[in-house]
C-alpha cells in the first residue's frame, strides 16, 4: 500500500523534472546562449529544485512513520529468516527454499522503498551538475556570485530520512543486506 502510493506520488509529482534539468546547459557548443536565456533556464531549474523540497518534505509527512517502522520491523524479520536458515542445517531442501524466498521477498520490499529514496536524493542532485554546466565564464561578477551560492544550496543532500533516524535509499538497502549476511555467519560459524 505504501509502495503504490510512493509510485503515484513520483509520478505525479516528478514527472517533468527530467526536462527541466537537462536543458539548463546549451545543446551544442556553438549555439551561444544569452544571458536571459540562462537565467530563464536557471529559475526552471531552481523552481524544479524547490517542488523537489516540497515534495520531500510532504512525503516524510505522510509515509515518515510508516516508512520507518516497516523498515526496523522488517530489519527484524529478515535476521529472525537468517537465524532460522543457519540453524537449519538438518532440513530438506524445500523448507530451505520457502526461508530463501521470504528472504528475497523481504528485500524486495526493502529495494522498493530504497530505490524511491534514491530516485528522489538522484533527482535532488540534478540542480547542483545543472549549475556546474552554465557557461558562467562569460557572465558578470554578480552572476558568477549567484551561480556560485546557488551551487552551494543545492550540496545539501536530499533524502527521505524518516524522522532523522535513517535515509532511505540504496545504502540502507546494502546496510541490511550486510546485517542479515553477518547474521546468519555468525550463527552458521556458532552451530557448525
């Protein structure tokens, strides 16, 4: 449920964004851009960025809670999985292929809610490469100011960071993909 509302809100939410972003820097090294132009191109991006925030913080809002006790409870199950598959060793073959596949349904359900955090931190990303490329070597000092704090703001990390405890994305997905492979050989080491 929290998956398919995630999905639509991307959709919804984000679908422009790739548009934007992209066409801050000019398509060819020969079209020359003017300065109007660029800012026009720079505002897009900027106001692209601000939804980006927005959206972020809406998100927490609503899927905050969720999100974060899905991800400690499931934390949980997966290492009860992994205890109950290393002290299994005298098992068949079959009762040992339902804990694999509860495993890998589990993280499957973990990479969903990762990958829409990385998809969103990605996204977030965008502004700050988009800057990087203006062709600011021809502005005015002011410019050149303004491109530089711009570039500044937009460093800051966009996550999905559930009440300040985890970002969800990719790394946390690796972190407990790690914590389940440590779990179950340390049990494994123990019971041999």
């Amino acid at each position: 449920c929290v998956d398919t509302a995630l999905k639509m809100n991307f959709r919804s939410d984000l679908k422009h964004g790739d548009e934007i972003v992209i066409n801050v820097t000019p398509v060819s090294v020969d079209e020359a851009w003017t300065r109007r132009e660029i800012l026009g191109r720079l505002h897009e991006a900027v106001a692209h960025h601000g939804k980006i925030i927005v959206f972020k913080n809406r998100i927490e809002e609503i899927f905050g809670s969720p999100i974060l006790v899905f991800t400690l409870i499931n934390e949980c199950y997966l290492c009860l999985l992994g205890y109950s598959l290393a002290i299994q060793s005298e098992s068949t073959f079959v009762a040992k292929l339902k804990i694999i596949f509860m495993i890998i349904t589990s993280l499957i359900l973990t990479f969903l809610h990762c990958l829409y955090g990385e998809k969103l931190r990605t996204e977030g990303d965008r502004l700050s490469s988009a800057i990087y490329f203006v062709p600011w070597y021809d502005q005015d000092r002011q410019f050149k100011k303004c491109l530089l704090l711009m570039n500044e703001m937009s460093k800051k990390k966009i996550t999905i960071s559930p009440h300040r405890i985890k970002d969800v994305g990719l790394p946390l997905l690796v972190q407990v993909i790690n914590t389940i492979f440590s779990l179950y050989n340390v049990i494994s080491a123990a019971v041999n």
